[in-house]
C-alpha cells in the first residue's frame, strides 16, 4: 500500500555525507542547532513572554559547529547512550494503565507524575489505591505529582476533580508525597474572571506527560484519565534502568513544580518561588526559562569519538516554554525536519493537526525542486477527535480541524505534491486518537532510525502556549527499529488517505463560512 524502505544504519548514511560538498544530515544540524543553543545566552530567553525575536535567535549561525563532520551528531547537550534493550514500545491504553500499576507497585526509593490532569473514574481511584498501598508499605518512597492548575481545579466545588482525588492522600502521608498544580501567569485578573472554566486552559497549560519511578521513564502523550487507560490512543515509550534520562526529567519537572502552587493537606494552594496570579510576568518566565537553560547547560555531552554501538541508543530530550520565549523544542524539531536528507520519508501523528507556518514551510518547502522527501501525516477522524459530540462550541472543534486540513490540502495541491505530502485520518469504532511523533525512515529502509515521542502535537499551541517536552530516540540496533516499525504501522494501519478531492465529495465534511473564518482567527488556542 505504502512503499517500505530499505535499511542503510544511520552511521553509514552519515560517514556517506560527511562531505563538505553534499548536504549534511539532520543529525549533524541536530548536533549544531543544540551546540549553538547552549553557547548562546540569548536575551529573549531570559526576558520572559515579550520575546519575538526569540526564534530568529535561535536560527543557525555561520560558525565550525554548522559544518563539523559526521560525527558531530554525537556533539549533543542534553544527549544520553543508553542501552537499546532497555527501551520498550506499549501499543495499548491497556498496557499504559498496566504499565503504570506495576511501576507504581516496584518503586523503591521515588515515583514523580507529570501530567495534564487525572481523571475521576475507577481506573483512577485503582491508581490512587495503588500510591496509597505504596507509600503504606516503604516508609523510603517519596510521591511527586504535577498537574496543571485549571485543568486539575475543574470540579473541585462538586469535590470531582483531580485535586479532589489525591487530597486522601495529602492528609494521609503529609510531605511524603506532593502535589503541585501549575498556573500560568498569563490568566489572571479580569481575564480569569471572564472565561469560562471549560476554556481557561486554551490559554496554556503544563501538558508535559513524564510518568518516572526509580530509575524507569514512561514517557508518552497520555493523560491519567479512564479513557487514556481504555479506548484513547496514544503513544508510551518505556526507558528502563535509564537513570541519566529519569534524573534529567526529574530536574525538568522540579523547575515547573517550583513555579507552581503547593497543595496543603487542608487543600488550599501554597505558592512557593513566585504566585502566579500576582508576580511580575516577565520575572516568572525568566526564572523558568533560566532554570530549564540550567539543566541544559549541566547534562552530559558526548564525544565525537564515542559513536553508539549498535546495541546502543541516544536518547535527545527537548524543552518548550513557547509562552516564556523558551523554544528548545521546537528549535531542534525545526533542524530535523529542515535537515531531513532528500531520500528519506518521515512519518508524522498528531492528534490535533495545526501545524504551524513554520512547520508547514518546512514539509511543503521540501516538495519543491529536485527534493524526493516524503511526508506521511497521521491525524483523527472527525469521529475519533476527542471533541467529537460536545456540547457548544467544544463541539464545532472537529470541524475546525477540517478546515485546517482543507486549507493544507490546498498548499499541498498547489504545489503539485500530492504523492509527496499526504495526509491520514485515524478510525476506529468507539475510540478516540491521541497519538503524536515522528518516525525517520533512510531511503528505502524497512525500519525507521529515528523517531520523536513525548507530548508535543506540533501544533501552533504546542509551540506558542504550553509546557511541552519529547524526545528523539536516534538507533542502528535492529530491534528497537522493528519495534518502532511495528508501532508506527499499527497506527497508520487503522488509518484513511484524505485528499482535497475526498473532502469535497463528502457532504458531511462540509465546513461553514463563520467556522472557517473564526478557525483562522483563533487557531492559536488548539
């Protein structure tokens, strides 16, 4: 159906365009974009959210970092080796909730939860039983869990929310465990009194999805609700006895948790470094940008020399505070794909697909000319977005996604690079897709070398608004590419080509005038 690739080791594909005179792989511009990112202490990403020049700061420079050989993809700050059979690809809600059970029942020494929100369901309160067993039995563990503010307040006056949930557990281990429920500064005074509860977290939110005990990772785009366990698909990529990685994400997640409210055992909110609702906007970005540069700046960065081996794996964690100015991720998502060499195909999912114009510079851009890359875009069905049969305005969502798909289609056909770029939708009966990443196929290769996971939907919010954090998992062992082979296949596998055609031959496709219009205007926000 699709064409399969062969595979060429990334190793022999770099020492191949090490040459001056040919284009250098995305994997030497991953290396210099982060070089250069460390050795810059730019002014915008220390002077909070007024930052427009933030990302021109971050474009490449003329310098030796830019055009160091082919191991220089090895050059990398932050950049872990880790061995390629510590790392295990879950395919279903199912073995995410079971995967969760069981880290939460091994854990020795910490357990740290970042996430969205946790849902009020069953399965959550199995969770929460879970963390009570644990802390109940090893006196040793610490529980750390962050969430965001709005999203884990939302039915805290019907006792139905996140805080809700875990205030049991407050009361019962006091500062054994803690929560913290991030705010943004940016929603505060008359603008948090006018919106709605539903819609104040469009504004930004933590969405970092980062699941770690001991020293295991879980790391994927999943929430801590009952659908996420069931029937919302996602991605989870397991990281075992990976302590270099869990400990970096540890830090990540301290920062966030130091800018945000303490909940007490009494349930009220506790600032701590700063709160939020009151303090100077820029001093909070700055503070947070600066803390996440720290770390940065302190991981370990490997020598040229030290090449992976094939039973190894490099693991590449990026950060985006787009709010504060702070665009780590998007910087390094930006040199890959730019940096794609021609023959490759990247295969890219997203559960809400709006992509930015610089992204979709990117992916057009490159059907031009004499490129062959290809792009193969997975995203929901109408059916299968998770907004789908709302009530109000929630459920006009899905219709505006196809507008925006509409309006790419456009670019796409006008560019004559319909076989190039082409777009999917997810389906599957009484389930709903959450799924993001890429995977980076070499030309032919059978099995991808690189792929990108964690909460980021490459979406204009994602780059704009919220705390995000991924990784790129770089390897040449062949089982850990099969597995990620069989991940992306099993996701593409339930999926339909769209084209502008098959859009507009579908009466029910059909998108007003007024949402159309009002997408453009508000596309930020989702």
């Amino acid at each position: 159906m699709m064409r399969m690739m062969m595979a060429t080791p990334a190793a022999a594909l770099i020492a191949k365009t090490a040459s001056p005179l040919r284009r250098r792989p995305f994997v030497s511009a991953l290396a210099a974009s982060c070089t250069l990112m460390h050795a810059q202490q730019t002014p915008s990403l220390t002077t909070g959210r007024r930052s427009a020049s933030t990302s021109a700061s971050m474009q490449p420079a003329t310098t030796t970092a830019a055009t160091r050989a082919d191991t220089d993809w090895l050059a990398l700050r932050p950049s872990f080796k880790i061995n390629a059979s510590n790392v295990r690809v879950l395919h279903e809600p199912s073995d995410f909730f079971s995967t969760l059970l069981k880290g939460v029942a091994q854990a020795k020494r910490q357990i740290t939860l970042a996430s969205l929100y946790l849902g009020t369901g069953a399965r959550e309160r199995e969770l929460i039983e879970a963390l009570h067993l644990a802390l109940s039995t090893r006196p040793e563990l610490r529980v750390n869990i962050l969430l965001d503010c709005m999203r884990g307040s939302r039915g805290e006056n019907e006792k139905k929310s996140s805080r809700a949930m875990l205030l049991p557990l407050l009361e019962r281990f006091g500062d054994r465990i803690t929560l913290s429920l991030y705010h943004t500064p940016l929603l505060r005074s008359l603008k948090k009194k006018l919106i709605p509860a539903k819609f104040d977290e469009t504004i930004s939110v933590q969405h970092m999805k980062l699941y770690m005990w001991d020293d295991t990772i879980l790391l994927s785009g999943a929430n801590l609700s009952q659908d996420y366990f069931t029937n919302r698909q996602d991605r989870y990529m397991l990281f075992e006895d990976c302590p270099e990685v869990v400990g970096f994400f540890q830090k990540v997640s301290r920062v966030v948790e130091e800018h945000s409210y303490r909940v007490s055992s009494k349930n009220t909110l506790e600032a701590r470094r700063f709160d939020p609702l009151a303090c100077s906007i820029d001093e909070f970005g700055a503070s947070m940008a600066a803390g996440m540069r720290a770390i940065l700046a302190q991981a370990p960065q490997h020598s040229p020399a030290q090449r992976p081996a094939s039973t190894e794996a490099l693991v590449l964690p990026s950060i985006q505070l787009g709010c504060f100015g702070f665009k780590h991720d998007q910087a390094i998502t930006s040199h890959i794909l730019s940096s794609t060499p021609t023959d490759c195909a990247v295969w890219v999912a997203s559960g809400y697909f709006n992509f930015p114009e610089s992204y979709q510079q990117l992916v057009l851009g490159q059907s031009q000319g004499a490129t062959k890359t290809e792009f193969k875009i997975l995203t929901a069905a109408p059916l299968a977005n998770g907004f789908f049969g709302a009530r109000g305005i929630p459920g006009l969502v899905p219709a505006a996604y196809t507008s925006i798909e509409r309006a790419f289609l456009r670019r796409v056909e006008a560019l004559n690079a319909p076989d190039r770029v082409q777009l999917f939708e997810w389906m599957k009966p009484q389930w709903t897709f959450h799924a993001k990443g890429m995977w980076f196929y070499h030309a032919s290769a059978p099995t991808p070398h690189m792929t990108l996971v964690g909460s980021s939907n490459f979406g204009i919010r994602s780059i704009l608004r919220d705390i995000e954090a991924q990784v790129a998992l770089v390897t040449d062992n062949g089982q850990l590419q099969q597995q990620l082979h069989v991940e992306r296949e099993r996701l593409f596998g339930a999926s339909t080509r769209v084209t502008l055609a098959s859009l507009n031959s579908q009466p029910e496709r059909a998108v007003s005038t007024s949402v159309a219009l009002t997408t453009q205007v508000i596309k930020t926000f989702f």
